[in-house]
C-alpha cells in the first residue's frame, strides 16, 4: 500500500515540474523566431553545392571533435525534420522537447536535494529556481543546443 502511494506522490510530483517549468517557458514554445545558429544551418543544409558543402564539413567536422550522437541530432534535426516542413512550428515543437528535459532536470535535482536532507518545500524551489536561470532558457531558445539539457541528466 505504501510502496503504490509513492509511486503516486514521484509520479504527480514529476508531472508538476513538467507543467511548472512548460508553464514558465511558454514563450520559448510559442516563439516565431530563429536564433542565428538555426538560420545558419537550416541555411547550409538546405540548399545545394556550396552551402550543402559547409554542412557536410560542419557534420564531419563534429565526428571527428567526438560529438557523433550530437551529429546525429543536427543531421535529423535540420535536414530532416524542420527543412522539409519549412516552419517555425517545427522548430517549437523540437523546443519542447528541450522543455520537458528540463521538467526532467528540475525532478532529478529535487530529488539530490532530498538526498542531502534538504526541506521538501526548499527543495521544489531550489529546483525551479535554477531550472529557470537565463542560461538554461538560452539552451532551449535555441534549437541547435537544446540536446545539451540532455547532457545535464
């Protein structure tokens, strides 16, 4: 009986942090906007010869600095998925999914500071406190980094 009353208390608490922190990030959902680091690449991969070029380079470029998933996510990202819809809508909806990481993010550093004994209420405020620092927003922002709120998990 116990052991279901907490699986109840983490899941709710978990679908807390994702409403609070998509709640606080509803700009970023809702923008119509490219930063330049997505212009550039919607740039060079959408168009052939010189530009299609610079991509390739750009993508090998990455393999071989050792970011080959990060690769694998530009290359499915860009030429895949936003360049064939041609729409910002794309572009939101893959800043969403960097959103729900950091929901996951503000979970997983609750859940540390309750390790370290910290008060509950103190600790759910810790997390969105910091989950909603301007240089976790500026990751999302963008959609060329939002894989790095990944790497924080």
């Amino acid at each position: 009986m116990k052991n279901n009353r907490n699986i109840v208390l983490h899941s709710s608490l978990l679908l807390l942090f994702i409403v609070v922190i998509i709640l606080t990030y509803v700009p970023v959902t809702m923008g119509h906007y490219f930063s330049t680091e997505d212009f550039f690449m919607i740039w060079t991969s959408e168009w052939e010869g010189v530009n299609q070029q610079s991509f390739v380079w750009h993508l090998r470029n990455m393999v071989w600095e050792g970011r080959p998933l990060e690769t694998l996510y530009r290359y499915l990202i860009f030429d895949k998925y936003i360049n064939p819809l041609k729409s910002v809508e794309a572009a939101n909806s893959v800043r969403l999914i960097g959103v729900i990481g950091i929901g996951l993010l503000a979970y997983a550093l609750y859940h540390i500071f309750k390790v370290n004994k910290f008060n509950p209420a103190l600790a759910f405020l810790l997390s969105i406190l910091i989950c909603t620092l301007p240089p976790l927003q500026t990751i999302v922002v963008r959609v060329y980094t939002v894989i790095f709120v990944y790497g924080m998990l």
